[in-house]
C-alpha cells in the first residue's frame, strides 16, 4: 500500500535555471545526508524546519496521525523486525508537519512489547511523533535504502549551458514532484532488537523555503 498524497504542497516557485537546479539538488543531497546518519528523523526536520524558516520560530515537527489507516506488515518488513508471522505489530500512518506543511509522510510498523506500557499509551491516542516517544529507548537507526526520487538536473542536463535554452527556462520555474526522497530504515535497541520498521516519503514542502537570491 502506498501511503496517500500529502494535502496540496504551496512552495515558492523556483526558477527553471542552472544555478536554481543546482542549488534544489544541494537542498535535497544535505537533507538526504541528515538522515541517513542521524537516529530520529524528527530531529533531522525538527532542524531542516528551523534552518529554512519553514514556520515562526520555535515550531516543532507535529505528527498528524492518520488514525483509523491499517496495513499488514509485509515479509520483508516482519523479516527486518526478528518476527515471525504470528507476533502482533502495530501499525501507524502520520503526517510530519512543520507549521502548515507537511514535509513527510511516514509508515511505521513496530513490536510494542519491545516498548513501555506509556509508550503504547502514547502512541495509540496522541499525535506525537514516534521519534519524540521512543527517545527515551536511546536507539539508534539503520538505513535501510535511501533514494532520491527527482533530480533537479534532468535528463537534460548537457543542454542546460545553451544560453537560448537558458533564457527560455528562466521564464518558467521547476516542476518540482509531490515526493522527492524515500527512506527506509530500521530502529534498534541498545541491545541490538529491532522494534520499528520505517518508511519514509519526504514531499516538496521541505523545498519550500524561498530560492536564495542567487545571481541567475
């Protein structure tokens, strides 16, 4: 099951340009390093929000669960957690929302009796990220797979350098798709037990900040 599109995405257009397209490739390659080598993914975009004054200043990443949405785990996904095919997982579906934007939509399956009776608690009537519930546990997060799923450049990219070209594409800006990065990662205990499988779509809104003012 694919997770459902996020709300309608409103960003500041960027310009079809070269120095426009590079730097939306930069914005995507650092935010794909943060998470793939920090443990909560809530952090990673609890900094990307404030960094790129994505909302006010102090606004913190809320988890807009999608309650009600159910999903079997998969083989691989029950295979990743040391379970077998009996053992009960919970399953949750939440929006990463900084401000008014969602900047993720993320699966997670997880083994709650690898948690605490007040984790349960928590994460079956709140909307708190499970980042935030968790933190306690100490874990740290295995990468899986981690794949870009728009490259600014384009195909095109040789082309680009035509001065004719250039003068064209900056009078249009970039279609920039409703998903740019996918991940999926496993959350470790100290001792080594897996207890949540992740999957992660980042949308266009973490691209929303405005474009620097760059000389195109």
């Amino acid at each position: 099951m694919l997770a459902p599109p996020p709300p309608p995405i409103v960003a500041p257009a960027w310009p079809d340009t070269p120095v426009a397209r590079l730097e939306a490739l930069a914005m995507l390659q650092s935010l794909e390093l943060a998470l793939v080598t920090q443990d909560s993914a809530t952090l990673v975009l609890d900094d990307w929000c404030a960094r790129h004054h994505l909302a006010p200043p102090g606004t913190k990443i809320v988890a807009d669960r999608q309650f009600g949405a159910t999903h079997d785990a998969p083989a691989d996904v029950r295979a990743s957690l040391h379970v077998s095919a009996d053992t009960p997982l919970n399953y949750r579906l939440v929006h990463l929302r900084c401000g008014e934007r969602v900047l993720s939509i993320a699966e997670n399956w997880y083994v709650p009796a690898r948690l605490t009776a007040e984790m349960n608690r928590a994460l079956d009537t709140t909307d708190t990220s499970f980042g935030r519930v968790v933190r306690p546990l100490g874990f740290r997060r295995t990468t899986l797979a981690s794949r870009m799923l728009w490259s600014p450049l384009g195909e095109d990219w040789s082309t680009i350098g035509d001065g004719t070209a250039n003068r064209t594409q900056a009078a249009q800006n970039l279609t920039i798709p409703s998903r740019v990065i996918e991940n999926r990662a496993v959350l470790v205990l100290p001792d080594g037990a897996p207890f949540a499988y992740v999957i992660e779509n980042y949308t266009a809104a973490v691209l929303a900040a405005p474009p620097p003012a760059l000389d195109r």
